[in-house]
C-alpha cells in the first residue's frame, strides 16, 4: 500500500515538473543579433550555416554576408605563413558570390570586414549593376555558392527585403545555388515564386540535411536505441517522437510560440544526458542516486548561472532540479523506463521541435507556401530519421541483441552511454552557461 502511494505521487511529482521544465522555453523570448539572423541560431546543432542580409542602396544592392568563425577554417588560408580569417573569408566570398542583370555581371566593390558579434565574421559589399534600356528589365540573378564545395550540408540564409518592407529569408544549399529576383523601384527585392510542388520538395531536401548534419539529435536518437531490445519499442519510440517535435514545428515556424534558442539548445543536452544515463543507471536500479546527484549539481549550476546572467532564469534551474529529482525516483528499474519512455519521449520531442524548427524561424518560410514548406521540411525530417534508426539497428543494435553475450552486451551498452552521458552534460553545461 505505502509502495504505491508513493509511486503514484512521484508520478505526479514527475508530471508536475515536466511542466516547469518547459515553461521557460515556451514563454522566453527569440534573441536577434544585429544581422538579423539569431545567434542561438548559428550555434545549433554545430551546423555548417552562413547568413546574408541584402537591400537596394544607392551605392547598388548592398550585401552583409555573417559566418561563424570556425566556419572559416574549412577553407584554405590566403597566406598560410600569415593566416586571416578576414583575409580568407573575403577572397573566399569574391569568388563564390556573383550577380548578373541580364546576362552582364554586376561589378562589386570587394567584401570588407565590419564589426560581428563574438565567435562570429562579417562582410560587407556593394554591387553595380549595368543600367538597361529595356523597359521592365528589372532580374538579378544572385548566385551564392560559398563554402558548399567544403561542406555539402551548407545551408546559407539569405534575406532579401520584400515587397512588404520587410526582410524574407530564402534558402541556399549545395543543389541550389541561384536564385533570381526582381528589383523594385523602392528598392525591394522580390525572388521568383517557384511553385507548390517545387517547394515542397526543395524544403523535404533541406530537412533531410537537416537532421542528418544535427549531430545532437542523432546522438539522441542513438540513446533511445540504448534504451530498447524490440523493433517494436522502436517504432513507439519514433512515433512519440515524431509526434512531439511535429507539434513544437509546426507552432514554433508558423511562430505561435517563440522560444528562446539558448534555452532550447541546452535542453537538447539535458534530454541527451537523460536517456543516456537510463541506459547505464537503470539497468542496476539506481536512477534515483543518478537525479539526486545531478540535482545537487543543477543547484550549483544555477547558483553559478547568476553570476553569468545566462539565458536559463532560475524557475527553470529549479524546474531541472525537481525533474532530476522525480524522474529518478519514479525510474526504479529498466521495465520502469521502457513501460514510461514513449510519453517521455513526445515530452522530450516537444522540446527537440523547437531545434528543428530554428532553422525555419531565422531563414524565414514563404508567406505564400507556408503550408507545403513546413510540411516538406517535416517528412524531410522524418526521412533522414527512419533512415538512421533503420541502418544503425538492423546494421548493428539487432545483431547485438541477438547474438552478443549478456555480459558484452552490457559491457557495449554502459561504454555508449557514459560516452553520451558526457557529451550531453557537454552541450547542456556550455549552451546555459555561456
């Protein structure tokens, strides 16, 4: 009797603080950088990603192309006895970035440095185009083509001023690398509408990019698969999965909810460091010892966070804290967490959502094909997580099961999930106290 009243009010405990967690991601604010692209952005999932920003002046249309730094070590030095980024980055952009107004080149002023936000590169130009007799002559054909011969997964968001006087993001990757636009007499930028189907498909193309480039939700992904021994626990698993994200999308691209990027990013970590140590510390029925050990270390995580003024307030911490504390308590042993792991798998996904869908929120979807390009991103999505989940289990995590010892067994199991314990601990500690 007192054994199931007290699992029953740790399930609600647990309840309870799965909605504290939440909270601060759901209500914190989007943060923007001067370029116009968020920074918690760039810094997701460690993507290759670079950002531009452009508008008609009367020096010409003018250009502030933004990249991470370490984005720039990918391509060869200038000099390699004297290395500059800048120096690089620069040369770089001169030869990758071209615009033609009727088949004539655009002449460009040559890219130059200007002040970035920390971690981060900017560059400047301004392009001349020929002035033309043919009334109605008004398309510029924009090709960006930087750093996708280093990186295939590149993505680059470019952001043109639209016909409303606002900025409109389009995307660029290693299969499109044009883009033709109409300059307006007040200076707007309007790309071409290329159609239902075509954006449909071009955004199923970018989120197969996406996930398969988003190391952290493959290494989550890769936890889950530590958690399971039956393909039919795999396909509950994916589908809460599914479900979850899907949602957090959809709400946060067509931007019903705004969350705060730093937040989420580190919440990812903490879901990571999660199901890693169910996968170490439930087979030996001591989770409750791993969430009152990393509740101690959340409170002095949250003390310290004060000093920093990071992005995490401290209902959050305390959210963490009480999450920690519940979860381990109610997770007596490893039955426990595969009978609760696909509800806490649509929690977590909710939060992974939000990952995904940063990529559509900074770049901007079209305002005309809202629907198809969020719904193409999505199977996109889908698509390079089934494929994952699919060549890493019958590659491997069934042949594991079926033939390995129960001693080998375990011996791989604990090796993956301290690797991922640590790496998750990583990405959390790093995202919420910078």
């Amino acid at each position: 009797m007192l054994k199931s009243f007290v699992r029953a009010c740790a399930q609600k405990l647990f309840a309870g603080a799965i909605m504290v967690v939440l909270a601060p991601a759901l209500l914190a604010g989007h943060e923007i950088i001067q370029s116009g692209v968020g920074i918690g952005g760039a810094n997701a999932h460690e993507k290759s990603q670079s950002f531009s920003k452009w508008r008609s002046t009367e020096k010409g249309i003018a250009v502030i192309f933004t990249v991470a730094a370490r984005q720039v070590t990918l391509l060869p030095p200038v000099n390699p006895n004297s290395p500059s980024l800048e120096r690089t980055l620069s040369q770089h952009l001169d030869n990758t970035i071209t615009l033609l107004k009727s088949e004539d080149p655009c002449i460009a002023s040559g890219f130059s440095p200007r002040k970035a936000q920390p971690g981060f590169i900017s560059m400047e130009n301004y392009f001349m185009c020929p002035d033309e007799d043919i009334e109605d002559d008004n398309k510029v054909t924009i090709s960006i083509e930087s750093f996708m011969d280093y990186a295939e997964t590149h993505i680059h968001f470019a952001q043109f001023k639209n016909e409303t006087g606002q900025y409109r993001g389009y995307l660029f990757n290693y299969d499109r690398r044009q883009d033709v636009l109409s300059l307006e007499a007040n200076g707007n930028m309007i790309a071409e509408d290329i159609g239902l189907i075509k954006t449909f498909f071009r955004y199923i193309h970018i989120g197969i990019t996406h996930i398969l480039s988003g190391v952290d939700h493959l290494v989550f992904l890769l936890g889950l698969l530590l958690l399971t021994n039956r393909l039919r626990d795999i396909v509950l698993v994916v589908t809460g999965f599914t479900i979850g994200h899907s949602l957090t999308l959809g709400l946060s691209a067509m931007k019903i909810v705004s969350t705060q990027s730093a937040i989420v990013e580190g919440l990812i970590g903490f879901t990571i460091l999660v199901v890693a140590a169910e996968a170490v510390m439930a087979r030996r029925n001591l989770m409750w010892l791993a969430g009152g050990v990393f509740a101690l270390m959340l409170f002095f995580m949250g003390l310290y966070s004060i000093t920093l003024e990071a992005p995490m307030p401290i209902n959050g911490w305390a959210g963490l804290m009480l999450f920690a504390v519940a979860y381990g308590f109610y997770s007596q042993s490893l039955n426990i967490v595969r009978q609760t792991l696909p509800i806490v798998v649509v929690i977590f996904g909710f939060v992974h959502g939000f990952g995904f869908a940063g990529v559509l929120v900074e770049a901007g979807l079209p305002n005309n094909r809202l629907l198809s390009a969020l719904i193409g991103f999505n199977i996109g999505v889908e698509i390079g997580q089934l494929l994952i989940v699919a060549i890493v289990w019958f590659g491997f995590f069934r042949y594991m099961h079926t033939r390995f010892s129960e001693k080998l067994h375990g011996a791989i199991t604990d090796f993956a999930g301290i690797a991922m314990c640590g790496i998750g601990m990583f990405w959390f500690a790093s995202r919420l106290l910078i």
